[in-house]
C-alpha cells in the first residue's frame, strides 16, 4: 500500500511542495529513501524509526520504500521528518479514515517522538496555501511563527504519539494564531530626535528614505554614519502587510524569525570581511545573503573601501535587479533583494578630516579608486558626516516627524508611478525619469549648464533628475524648480576622477 | 547725427522695391548679390520691372523729412555713411547699408560698436547644450569688454544676447526687419531688453516687415560688425554658415563651437573646420584671446570674471561661500544660518557651478584652487 503525503522543501526563498511517497510491501525489512536526499535526509531513516516506535507506534518491520517527489529536486535538511513518519504511518494503515490530502506536514523528528522546530516554516505555510492545502502541522515552536499565513489552518503538534488523535480532530487543538509582537511601543526603533547636529546628513537621509535613493556617507571613524543609518528603517514607511510577508517567510527561512510578522524594515549591516556570498547568497544548499536578508529593509555596508573586490562586485547585479540568482549545478536559484543601499567610508586612508589629512594625493585616489566603478552608479546621493565635536548639544527633529514627510513624498509617487514596476523616485526608468521629472525652464537651464560645464554625465544627468524629483517632492511640490535641482546637483556622487583630491 | 537725404531716399527705395528684390533674388536660397550695393537708378533697373514707373515716381516724391519725422515717432534714429558716428567696420561691405537705423541714441550706439565685437550665430533649433555655450559665452565675452553682437533669433543667438545681459552688458542686435519691430515675437521681451540696455539696428526703415532676403542681408552686416564671427552650433545649410562666408569674405575672424562628429547640431560647425577656416573655441578665453587677437586685453580683466560672479551672488550664496573659505562645512553653515541643509547644498551646487568652489571628494566642497 502506498500513501502520498505533502511536505515542503525550501528553494531560495521559496516554499516548493514536495510529495513523500512510502511504499510497504512484504520482503527483508529494509527503510529506502529515494529522490535526491541529502545525507541529513538519509539520516531520517533511524530518526523516523525511533520517533514513531519511542510514541508507541508500530514500525513495520518490511520493505520501506520512500520517494521524495519531484525526485529532480535535491531535498536538503531534516524537515522531511514528520511527513515521512506520516506517510509510513498511513501507508502502514495506523492512520484510518484521514484525507491526507487535505495537509501539509513539516518538521524535524526527535528520536523520542518529539518534534523540533525547523527553518523556513513561514515559506512552507505560504507554498502549502498557493497549493491548496487547507491544513499545515508544524512543530508547535513554529507555530505562531507559520501562523502569520492567513488562509490556513496552522496546528502546532508536540509530539508524534498526538498525530493520530490531531488528524482525526479528537486531540482538541484550536489553530495557532500568530504571535503579538513582543513590543508594540515604539515601532520606529532608534530615534533620529537623539543624533546632535549632522544637519547635512540628517537631510540627506531623508532625501534617501523619501525617493529610496542609495546614498554614500563620508566621514571619519566614530563620526556617526552607523548610527545614522541605523534610524534610516525608523523613517522609512512601515512595511505594507505584503512587504511584511515577505520580510518575515526570508527571516524564517534563515531561522531568523522571532514567530511574528515584520512590523519593521530590517536593517542589515555586515562585516566588511563578509565573502561574497555571504553578502549575496550561496553555499551547497543556497541560503540567503545579507542583501536578502535586508530585503525591503536598508543594507548597511561601513567602510565600504574595505570590502573585498568580489564582494563589491558581487554587489552590483542584486542592487540593480532587486534580486539575487546563484546558479548551483543544475539548479538555479532566485532570492530577493530589495533593498536601500547605504554605504559609509572614510574619505581617505587616514580618515581625518581635510585639513589635518596627511594622505597624498596618490593614497587618496587609490583609496577611492576602490569605491569606483559601477556601484557608484548605483549611488544617488552623496553626504557628509562630522565627528561629533563638531555636533552641538541639543537633538534634531524626531524619526516620527521626519517619517511622516517621508510617507508624504511617497504618497506622491504612488500616485505618479501608479502602473508602473518602480516604486519610489529612485527606481524609475530613463523614460519614466524624463516623464516625470518635468523641469521648469530655470531648472532645466541650471542642469544644461551643468552638462556643459562638465559637471555631471549622462548618466548623472538622470540622477540628478531623480533626486531633484524628490526634493520636489518633500517639499510638497509638482513642479521642480532651479532650486531643487541646484540641490540635487550638490549630492552627487563624484567619480574619483573627476574628484580633486586635496 | 543724421542721415543726408540721398541715403535715406536709397534705403525707403529699398523697402519700397523690397517684394521686387524678393522676386529677382534667386530662390530658395537668396543671397544678397550686388544689387544692394547699386546706385539708386541701376538698382531700379534691375530689380523693378513692372514697377519701374511706380519706383522712379517714388523717387521724385520722396521727402525726406516725413521719412525722419515717421522715424522719430517709432523712436529710431538714423546714420547714413556719411556721418562720422556710422560705425567704421560697416565700410568694409562692399555694399554697406545707405543708412544704418536703430534705437536709441546716436552716441550710445557709437559707444557700443566702437568696442571689439564678437558676432555670435548658430542655429534657431539648437541643443541645450549649445544654448548654454553661447549664453556662457556671451556672458564671459562681455566681462572682457567685447560687445556681442547677434540677430536676437530663437536658439543660440538669443542666448548670446540673454548672456550678455546677464553680464550687464550691452549687446547689439541686428533685425532683418525695422528695427522698431520685435522679431521673433517670441523674443519681444529679449528685443525690449536689448532696446533698453544696448541697441537694435536694422538697415531697413522702421515699419518695415522682414523679407526673407533680407536675413542674409542682414547676416552681412552682423559679419562687418564683428572682429570676429562665431558660429556655436550650425546644421549642414544653415544660415549661420552664410554669416560665416562673409566674416571670411571681410577678412574677420572666424571661430566655431565644435562638437562631436556625431551631432546634427554640429554638422556646419565641424565643415568650417574642415574647410581650415575657422579656429576652435573650446571657452570664454579663447573667444577673448581670438577677439583681441594679440592685443592687450582691458585691464584688470580675469576670464573667469570673479568680481563679476560674486557681484551676482545673493547674499545668502555669499554667505556660504565665505563661510566655506573659512573651512565650514554644509551641516554646520545650515546651523549656524538656522536654515535647512538643502538650501546650504543647493547654495553650495550653484557656487561650484560658478566656479568659485570645488568638490573635494569626499562629500564636501573647498574654495577652488583657480581662483
């Protein structure tokens, strides 16, 4: 007899349905599992064993034979556990008069019968409901976790001796409701009311969470980009309930989550000895990155001079696709990647401030030559951050004033991009640019000028479009003005070349 | 400060004959030949046909008093050749104007063609880039004392005027109609301006509609007037490039704007250098160099026109820039000036693109080194 039961294996981000099949037919007792598995699945074989007769169960003493559909897929992990012990238990005829049909089943198995939390249940529950299933078991630690997904019944289960009892609905369980985030006060986090000074920066920031413009902060060791950067998801609108979807399924995924939904932006900041996947993704069995794991949030990389090249370069392709692909052998990967990218460096090896540098000009370019190159291009706006004894006393505006200027500006673009693929200002297109970012004729003479002058490319041009759009649009505005394009022109980010070097 | 009535009577006669001249000039590109130049009855004979009798009755009719007094009341003065005050450079046409008409006085009009003159042409549909070369050029041409010269049309030769102005100078523009007449409607308040602060001159009476020969006509007399002739952007066949004929005719200097081999809009532009007979304007000091040509430049003149730039700063820029050279950066000028950082930034875009700062690449600005 056979019995066909559904599980989930994670792909990328991605919950993909995978059927277990066991067969159990008279012969030398013998437990196969077919179908790509990977060692930890293999292993499964004694963890279902022991589960399933540690619970009082009956482990059939003949030959087992166990298929993991699609069997081109390679299944990684422990989280096939309980849907093979179900499956043996149905194909075994200890679980009459259930449709198997109807669930979905994830978790890892202890050898006493216990159930262990795995990784990614929030990808698994949301791949169970596009697939129809109307009920997903989970191990009761994932829960409140899987939860999160609406449209299906979630039922966090204990132990494997309940299993029975839990599908034939006598074991009295009421489905998992998602957890109430632990601290529902402040949803802003880090305060910008609690930075002095940083005038210039602190503009910029808003500029950057406004249009969602990649931004580039110079300034000396400990002058504050960190802490800057930190109170960027603070004013950045809160994640709509998609966003906060998928925020949380890429966290559970990386077993990251917390068991509740994302009420916050994540604000990744990575180590500038990170590899380059660790920064984009990879491994044997790809697991997310950073750049993912910033998903919809703000990726923070401080001394960017300091990354290695690989992982700079690797950078380029998700910040321009929004999404991170790694082809491993056969196959090939997606993971999103959506992010603010904010980069901090010191201007120069020394890291002091202008007047007091003692790097040649020779140090300095080699220096910024690293930053070079198509990130760059990625980068719209450009500020400065002071040590903080440059700060007076007293804090700047809150995160909560400056959030809702932001959400202002944003609303505006909604509206404009309505139709369109690109969100914000920043993600607008070269014709979607032109459209949108209607100069008045002061304007559009003041940026002429520019280009003539040599000041801005092509490229720079657009960008300094983008950016003007948004000043405009902070301010409340449809028409962009001289003025806001003068001041777009000032962030630009200058390719070392073009830099003078002190 | 007149006209004698003989020069008068030439040039009434030529707008009075001027559809006839339309008709004789060869189409579709008429160029002024001789015939301008001709006396009155030679003239008559070539051009009048059917109006021969019509045009010799003008002749004896013509009073030349109701011709000033018809001028005085459209505010135009006139200089036939024979007055001391009509500019010099004019003599070397062989067909200069009979009478030379325009606005405001004599003397101030005197004042402003003795300077070195650069004439500044191109094309009507120019690019923006091209546009802001001749207003650039315009502009830094007139903080070195040369008079800039141009027909006050669409595209580059309203933006060498608009430069001009901004420099506070007092350009002069050369119409193909009266010189009462603002043309191109479009340039009605560029015409009033130039009026006011410079001057319009036209070899046309005023009243009288622009015919389309009389835009080469008037393309001779901008060449005469110019030491030099520029030519910032030029289709193939434009114009510009007609104006630039006679610049090499006259033995001026001739100079483009070049561009790259790949733009329309440099086409003309690229030919006459081709041609070798032009020199390249790369900014505001070679078109100085080319216009003095060896000479000394005025005194105390610096190309880059600082006093100039900082006369027309607002306060506020002013205040940055100080506060810049003083080592301040953005943030802490917004602080101190309780004003928003993005005012400071944009104050600080507009001192760089002034020249008067520099991006220190590192996120910040420092007072350029060249000045």
């Amino acid at each position: 007899m056979v019995s066909r039961v559904a599980t989930f294996a994670i792909e990328g981000v991605e919950g993909r349905e995978v059927t277990v099949e066991v067969d159990v037919r008279s012969g030398l007792p013998v437990f196969t599992i077919v179908g790509l598995p990977d060692a930890a699945v293999r292993e499964a074989r004694e963890r279902v064993r022991a589960a399933v007769l540690n619970s009082g169960l009956e482990f059939p003493m003949r030959r087992l034979t166990a298929n993991l559909a699609p069997a081109d897929i390679r299944k990684a992990g422990p989280g096939f556990d309980l849907a093979l012990a179900v499956a043996l238990l149905g194909s075994s005829g200890q679980l009459p008069g259930v449709d198997l049909d109807e669930w979905a089943f994830c978790g890892e198995l202890a050898l006493e019968g216990y159930l262990r939390p795995v990784r990614g249940i929030v990808a698994m529950a949301a791949g169970a409901r596009r697939s129809g299933r109307r009920r997903i078991v989970v191990p009761t630690e994932n829960a409140a976790e899987a939860a999160v997904i609406e449209g299906i019944e979630v039922y966090g289960l204990h132990r494997l001796r309940d299993i029975g009892a839990l599908l034939a609905g006598e074991l009295g369980v009421s489905p998992a409701v998602p957890a109430v985030p632990a601290q529902v006060d402040r949803s802003y986090g880090p305060d910008l009311a609690e930075v002095r000074g940083q005038e210039d920066a602190r503009r910029a920031l808003e500029l950057a969470a406004a249009g969602g413009h990649n931004l580039l902060m110079f300034g000396p060791p400990g002058s504050g980009k960190t802490m800057l950067a930190r109170r960027l998801p603070g004013i950045l609108p809160p994640p709509s309930l998609e966003e906060a979807l998928e925020i949380t399924r890429i966290h559970s995924v990386a077993g990251k989550s917390d068991g509740t939904l994302a009420r916050r932006r994540p604000f990744r900041a990575p180590h500038h000895t990170v590899s380059a996947s660790g920064l984009i993704g990879g491994g044997s069995t790809p697991r997310p990155g950073e750049v993912t794991l910033a998903h919809r949030g703000v990726l923070f990389c401080d001394e960017l001079a300091e990354f290695s090249r690989p992982s700079i370069e690797a950078l380029r392709q998700p910040l321009e696709d929004k999404r991170v692909e790694i082809v491993r052998g056969q196959q090939s990967l997606t993971f999103p990647a959506s992010v603010m990218f904010v980069a901090a460096s010191n201007p120069c090896p020394c890291g002091r401030s202008l007047a007091k540098c003692e790097c040649t000009e020779t140090d300095v370019r080699r220096y910024q030559r690293r930053l070079s190159g198509p990130l760059l291009d990625r980068l719209d706006l450009v500020c400065q951050v002071q040590p903080p004894s440059d700060a007076p006393g007293e804090g700047g505006e809150s995160s909560e004033v400056v959030a809702a200027r932001v959400a202002a500006a944003r609303e505006w673009q909604t509206q404009r991009l309505s139709g369109s693929a690109a969100m914000c200002n920043a993600d607008m297109d070269v014709r979607e640019t032109r459209r949108h970012a209607a100069l008045d004729p002061a304007a559009a003479r003041r940026l002429a000028e520019a280009v003539v002058a040599g000041a801005i490319s092509e490229r720079g041009h657009d960008r300094v479009l983008r950016v003007a759009r948004t000043i405009a649009d902070l301010d409340g505005r449809d028409a962009i003005c001289d003025e806001d394009v003068d001041e777009a022109l000032a962030y630009r980010i200058l390719p070392p070349s073009m830099a003078v070097a002190a | 400060m007149s006209a004698c009535d003989a020069c008068l009577r030439r040039s009434h006669l030529i707008a009075f004959l001027a559809a006839r001249v339309a008709a004789v000039l060869a189409e579709p590109r008429p160029r002024p030949s001789a015939i301008l130049g001709l006396p009155e009855l030679e003239f008559i004979e070539a051009v009048a046909g059917g109006r021969k009798d019509a045009a010799e009755r003008f002749i004896e009719d013509f009073d030349a008093d109701v011709a000033r007094n018809m001028a005085e009341r459209a505010g135009i003065g006139e200089l036939c050749a024979h007055d001391p005050l009509y500019p010099e450079r004019l003599g070397d046409l062989y067909d200069p104007p009979a009478v030379l008409y325009h606005t405001g006085s004599a003397a101030r009009l005197a004042q402003i063609t003795e300077l070195p003159a650069v004439t500044i042409v191109g094309a009507r549909r120019a690019s923006s880039a091209g546009v802001a070369m001749a207003h650039e050029l315009g502009r830094g041409a007139t903080t070195a004392g040369i008079t800039v010269v141009s027909g006050l049309a669409l595209g580059i030769d309203g933006a060498a005027h608009r430069g001009a102005l901004d420099a506070a100078g007092a350009p002069l523009a050369v119409l193909a109609g009266g010189a009462d007449i603002p043309y191109p409607r479009n340039h009605v308040r560029l015409y009033e301006q130039v009026r006011e602060r410079g001057a319009v001159v036209s070899e046309l009476p005023p009243g009288v509609r622009p015919f389309r020969w009389s835009f080469p006509a008037r393309n001779r007399i901008m060449a005469a007037l110019g030491r030099v002739t520029l030519v910032v952007e030029a289709r193939d066949r434009s114009g510009s490039l007609i104006t630039a004929d006679f610049a090499t005719q006259l033995n001026r200097g001739l100079a483009v704007v070049p561009g790259p081999a790949t733009s329309p809009f440099a086409d003309g532009c690229l030919k006459l250098l081709r041609d070798g007979a032009a020199s390249v304007i790369r900014g505001v000091a070679d078109l100085v160099d080319d216009v003095y040509d060896g000479e000394a430049r005025p005194e105390g003149w610096d190309p880059s026109g600082r006093a100039y730039v900082l006369e027309q700063l607002s306060d506020f820029d002013r205040t940055v820039l100080d506060a810049v050279e003083e080592g301040q950066h953005a943030g802490a000028i917004a602080r101190e000036h309780a004003v928003g950082a993005g005012r400071v930034r944009a104050a600080l875009a507009r001192l760089e693109m002034a020249g008067l700062i520099v991006p220190d690449g590192r996120g910040a600005y420092q007072p350029s080194p060249a000045r």
